[in-house]
C-alpha cells in the first residue's frame, strides 16, 4: 500500500446532500391473502362457469317448483307418462307434447282419432298391420291446455316440480352432510394433532378402526335400521365422511403448531382453546374450504347411489336419486324420465369438481402472487 498517497477533500463532491430523497410510494394498496386468493380464483373461467351454474341450480331448486300450478305429491291418473309440452317450444316441433309409438293401423281413424300428427312406415307383426305414427299424447287425453314441462311419471306427478323439488332435498342433504363432517373432523383433528403423543395416538388408531370397515356396509345398515329420510342419510354418510377432514387439519396443525407466532402467544399465557381456534386453525381455512367443496358432490352421487339401491327417501318425497331409480325402469319406454335427473346431477358433479378445483388453487401459497 503507498503511503505517501494524498487525498484533498476538493478533489470530492457532496452529491444529493441538499435533495430530499425519499423511498417510492406503494403504487398499489397491499393485497393480503384472501384477496389475493379471489384474484386468482376470479381468473379461472371453469370455476367462474361451474359458479354460475351451481348458483343457478340452487335458486331453481328454491323457486323452481313454485313456477307452476301443480305439487311435488298431486296426481293425476288419468295423465299418466305424458312426454314434455312447454309452450312457446312446441310451436317449433320442440317438447310439444308428441311421441312416436308403434300402432295398429286400423285404430289411426277410432282409437287415435284426431291425435295423429303424422304416420311413418308401415309394416306387419304377425299379419297384423302395423304403422309408426307421432301422437299427440294430450289431444287423445283430451288435455290440451295442460302442460307437463318435463313430462309426468307413472302417477301422472309433474317431474318439472319433483326435479327441483328433489334437487331441493338432494342439495340440503349433502350440505348438511358436509357442514357436521366439517364440524367433527376439524374438531377431532385439531385436538389429535395439538396435544400430539398419547392422544393422537390413541385417536388416530380409532380412526383407523372406523375406516378399516367399508364405508357403504355401515351406512347401508344404518338406513336399514332406523328408516330412511332426510336427517338419517345425512347422518348415516357422517359415520366416516369427517375422516377426510380429520387427516387435512391434523396435518396442518402438525405444520403450525410449532411456529414463533404460536409459541410466543402461548409464553404469553394463551389458552389451549385460544391458541387451537385463533392462531392455528385460521391458517388451515384453505384446504378446509376446498375439502368441503370437494365432499358436495360426493355426498350428492352418494344420496343418489343409495336410492338406486331402494335405500332412499320414502314416497312421496323425491331426491335427484329417487328420481333416477324412478326413471331407469322406464328408460328403453320414457328416457325422459331418466334424461333430465341425469342432466342435473352431471352438471352439478362436473360443476363442484371444477369449482373446488378452482377454490383448491386459489388457496394454494405457492401459486401467491403468481
């Protein structure tokens, strides 16, 4: 190093020294969590779509039934399996009331007589001659200012109404079914994992116990033993669905129960109950949301797998799978009464996947800011 190196203070020049500097404001407001959560989630137009459509569903199932004069029980049998007649469609050949049924020729002028709307090819079954013609159901039931919209079942019962209505029951019976799982499995989890030790070991082993055991074997004779109906079904699918739960918020309490906020909270006396409901928990609202959407459809294909099974609600209270099983013994004769309860639930188990899928990357902190 050379000593002998002179520096003059001239040789320097203050820069700045009489500015004002300042750090940049924030040109935005800070985004937290949650709204950053709904940013991302407003950016998935699937899950924006399956919204609209599940929100549609469950106000149809609110008000649908009140848009016509006829009730989910009222029958009438003289209007037995009459196909779907909505008016301002069936002036376009669309859902005007007709059907096409294999008659005898010689009934078109006696037994239909007036209800021909037009005749397709003939042919002979056993020497009888034979003709396909398209029948207007309600002018040879004399019933032309009626209008089944989606048809009637085999009471003459409106299936416009028993749908919504259904949907109705099947949307209440899932939701209760998610909300008691939610509240057991979120409140056993979060008990298991925060004491930890002998606790969760002792609590997870009775998990273990009750998911060793087929979850349809205990339902079904849970329904066997005390009936079927609205509250049993939802009951029968919580004997095991908050097991899903228990297992997220046992692990996200795992992931925070050790963290500084946590312990420094607890050094400064918190409560147990404190630091489990207000300090962890709130961190685990993510997956809980998105295990609970998730868990809607699943209770819905339940409610209707059951019913298939006889096992559902008792006449003459319908259900999207009441409706179903109704409709399958008919289905080569009236697909009608299949087509439309199978159009529902597929919409609504496409529109609750998409949906928690949507919810589940909204809620995940690695995609946050992205």
């Amino acid at each position: 190093m050379n000593k002998n190196i002179k520096i003059d203070p001239k040789d320097f020049n203050f820069v700045q020294l009489r500015e004002d500097i300042k750090d940049t404001n924030f040109e935005t407001k800070p985004i937290g969590f949650f709204k950053d959560a709904m940013i991302r989630f407003c950016k998935n137009k699937a899950a924006i779509v399956s919204f609209i459509f599940i929100a549609i569903v469950i106000l149809m199932a609110i008000i649908g039934p009140s848009f016509n004069k006829y009730s989910y029980r009222e029958q009438r049998i003289d209007l037995t399996y009459m196909p779907p007649r909505i008016p301002i469609l069936e002036k376009y050949g669309i859902c005007d009331g007709t059907t096409v049924i294999p008659v005898r020729k010689d009934t078109l002028d006696t037994f239909y007589k007036g209800a021909v709307v037009k005749t397709y090819d003939t042919y002979k079954v056993r020497g009888i001659e034979m003709v396909k013609a398209k029948i207007d159901m309600y002018k040879l039931n004399k019933a032309e200012d009626v209008y089944f919209w989606l048809g009637s079942d085999y009471l003459g019962r409106d299936q416009w109404t028993r749908l919504w209505r259904g949907s109705r029951i099947s949307l209440f019976i899932a939701f209760l079914a998610v909300i008691i799982n939610l509240i057991i499995g979120v409140t056993y989890g979060s008990i298991s994992a925060y004491y930890g030790g002998w606790t969760d070991m002792i609590m997870q082993r009775i998990v273990e116990i009750l998911v060793s055991i087929p979850q349809l074997v205990i339902i079904i004779l849970f329904i066997m033993y005390w009936g079927a109906g609205i509250f049993s079904l939802a009951i029968a699918m919580v004997l095991t669905g908050w097991v899903g739960m228990n297992y997220i918020i046992r692990g996200q309490f795992y992931k925070y129960k050790r963290q500084e906020y946590v312990l420094a909270s607890r050094t400064m006396g918190a409560k147990d109950r404190t630091l489990i409901f207000r300090h962890i928990l709130p961190n685990a609202i993510g997956p809980i949301i998105t295990r609970a959407t998730l868990s809607i459809p699943l209770a819905i294909f339940s409610e209707s797998f059951l019913a298939y099974l006889g096992l559902g609600l008792q006449a003459p209270e319908p259900s999207i799978g009441v409706l179903l099983a109704e409709g399958q013994k008919e289905l080569l004769t009236y697909p009608y009464l299949t087509l439309y309860p199978a159009i529902l639930i597929s919409i609504l188990m496409i529109a609750f996947n998409l949906f928690g899928n949507g919810l589940r990357d909204a809620f995940d902190p690695t995609q946050r800011g992205q």
